[in-house]
C-alpha cells in the first residue's frame, strides 16, 4: 500500500507544471525579483497594462467616425437585434438587382449590329471618335460590373 501511495506520488510529481510556466502565468511569483519588490513590481506591472489600455482607448475612433466610413451601421428605426438581418437583406437586394442589370446588358456582337460600335478589336486602341469613346466606357464599366458579379457571389456564400 506505502508502495502504491510512493509510485502515485512520483507519478504526479513527473508531470506537474514547470516553475517557468507557473510564473509565466502568474501562479508562482517571478523568480529574478526579491521577495520584498515583488508586490511593487505587480502594482507597477498592472499599473503599466492600465495605462497601456486607456491610451489604446483614447486613442480609437468614435462611434460617428465609424459611421462615416462604413464600419458601423447605425440605424434608430430598426431594433438592435435586427440590425444583422437587415444588413443581409439589403446585400441581397443589392446582389439581386446586380444581377439582374448584368443579365440585360448588350453583349459586343448586339452593339456592333445597332452600329454603336465598328469592330470589337477596335476597343482600346485609338482608332475611335467620339462613339468609341463611348464604347470604352462601356468596356471599363462591363468589367467593373464583371468584377462587382464576382464580389456579390462571394458575399452570398
């Protein structure tokens, strides 16, 4: 029985925490300051984390600079707790009217038949007037519109 009892023992004592690793997260006192300072030293280390966070406080944007650059939404006519569910229901209708607007849009072959554009190789490459300066606005906002697709579809994910 003594036996059993000096095995458990030695068993617990192998796997016990290291002293590095009790100080570390403050269970054990650090062992390179003197006994005396070593409530001085956690009065000024707690001090230094207050004084740290307070400065970080200070320092971070208020609620209507939030506002002003999208990060908060603030809305008094809908309750808190629907806030989230709105938000989704307004990407979902910015993404279902996306769609449906890139749905309708001309495709090369259609603007070349109503003579809004000559020859699609033509876009981007000087050989234009005044039209096909239209048309290469049209070609940047299709892509713009191509890369907003893309986006919208990843948001439904």
């Amino acid at each position: 029985e003594r036996r059993a009892e000096k095995e458990t023992i030695s068993k617990l004592l192998e796997n016990r925490e290291k002293p590095e690793r009790l100080s570390d997260t403050n269970i054990l006192p650090k062992a390179n300051v003197a006994a005396r300072l070593q409530a001085t030293a956690k009065g000024l280390e707690s001090k230094l984390t207050q004084d740290t966070v307070k400065k970080k406080l200070e320092a971070r944007p208020g609620l209507k600079d939030l506002e002003k650059i999208g990060l908060v939404k603030h809305n008094d006519s809908v309750a808190p707790a629907l806030h989230a569910v709105g938000t989704k229901l307004e990407t979902s209708l910015i993404r279902n009217t996306l769609k449906r607007r890139l749905s309708g849009r001309s495709d090369p072959d259609e603007l070349i038949s109503k003579g809004i554009i000559k020859n699609v190789s033509d876009i981007g490459t000087g050989n234009s007037n005044n039209s096909e300066e239209v048309v290469r606005s049209f070609a940047t906002r299709r892509s713009r519109f191509a890369v907003a697709l893309k986006a919208a579809s990843h948001l439904q994910s």
